[in-house]
C-alpha cells in the first residue's frame, strides 16, 4: 500500500518562502489548493478564471511573504486569493455580464457600504473598522455564516450544508446579523 505524504505545517510552508525555496509554492499548493479554488468559484463561476486566479496568489504570496510574516497562513492565501478573484471578476464584467454569488451576496447588504457614496478614505477606514468590529463581537457560528456569504461569497445552499443545517436557518442568522449590523452601523451615526 502506498501511504500519503503529510502534509507541511503552516510554519515550514512560510519559512520555505522566507528561504526563497520554490518548494513553498508546491506544499502551498498540496495543502491549499482546494480551498484557494473554492474562493475563486464561488465568486467568478469560472474554473479557469479560478485557476489563474490561483497562480496568481501563489505570485502574490512569493512577492508578499518575505517582508511580512503572515499570522495565519490560510487567511494570508485567502485575502490574496479574493483579490485577484475581485480584479478577474471586475475585468470580465466590463465586457458582459458574469453570473456570480458575489454579486447576490452583495447585493443583500449594498445598503451598508457602497463605495461611490463614501466621501473620503478616512470615512472609508472609520466604516471598514465598525464593521470589523462587528464581525469580531459575532458568536463563533454567526461570524462563520456572515464570513462565508459575505466575504468568501459562498450560497446559502453552500452555508446550510457546511453547518448541517437548512438554508432557512441560515436565511434567519442572516437576517438577524443584518440587522444588528445596521443598528451598530447606525448608532455609530452612519446612514443606512
């Protein structure tokens, strides 16, 4: 029988990378692939998109790790990931219409920040931490149903089946943490 190679800690991954070894990016790879691909599915709905995507967060993270030394290795590749898969989205957008959780998950909270409406960077910022904030004070669970729709543009469908629960289930947690959201949001004197 022909056992399975282990995989690398996250540690031994991000020294490769600070010893400049291109092993990092194969042992990112075996270890992240999956998930990195995932990101860049469920907002471009496009394998191959998602798979430039990829190669492109394996660049970014050989280009990015050295001067910093990422905490959270999977959160550092997944930031990266989202990124490219934003840009990718945006430029095939700007030609035709690209049918994308992205956009139904944005779509249920563009009340809460929309970029043309925010006058300046620093109101920008002062936003971006409230909402932090918020995510932060979440239970485990509701940070992990907010997270998932909103930031990694996982459906509903995708939510209720990681959790073992129905999508109504979810479609309530969302509703609730929405809520919240807007009465932070708004007690902090923003117009929602």
């Amino acid at each position: 029988m022909k056992q399975e190679a282990t995989l690398m800690t996250d540690e031994a991954i991000v020294e490769l990378y600070f010893k400049r070894d291109e092993r990092a990016i194969s042992e990112t790879d075996r270890k992240y692939k999956s998930y990195l691909l995932s990101i860049g599915d469920n907002i471009l709905h496009d394998r191959l998109d998602s798979e430039e995507c990829l190669n492109d967060t394996y660049i970014g993270t050989w280009n990015a790790i050295s001067p910093e030394r990422p905490r959270l290795l999977q959160a550092f590749l997944a930031i990266i990931m989202r990124r490219s898969a934003l840009n990718k989205y945006k430029s095939n957008r700007r030609g035709k219409r690209v049918p994308s959780e992205l956009i139904d998950s944005l779509s249920e909270i563009g009340d809460f920040a929309d970029d043309e409406d925010i006058l300046s960077e620093l109101e920008a910022e002062d936003l971006r931490r409230a909402i932090n904030d918020f995510i932060r004070s979440l239970p485990k669970r509701r940070r992990y149903i907010f997270m998932s729709r909103y930031y990694f543009s996982r459906s509903v469908a995708d939510v209720a089946g990681s959790l073992s629960c129905s999508e109504s289930t979810v479609h309530k947690e969302i509703a609730k943490i929405k809520k919240e959201l807007r009465e932070k949001l708004e007690g902090e004197g923003y117009a929602v």
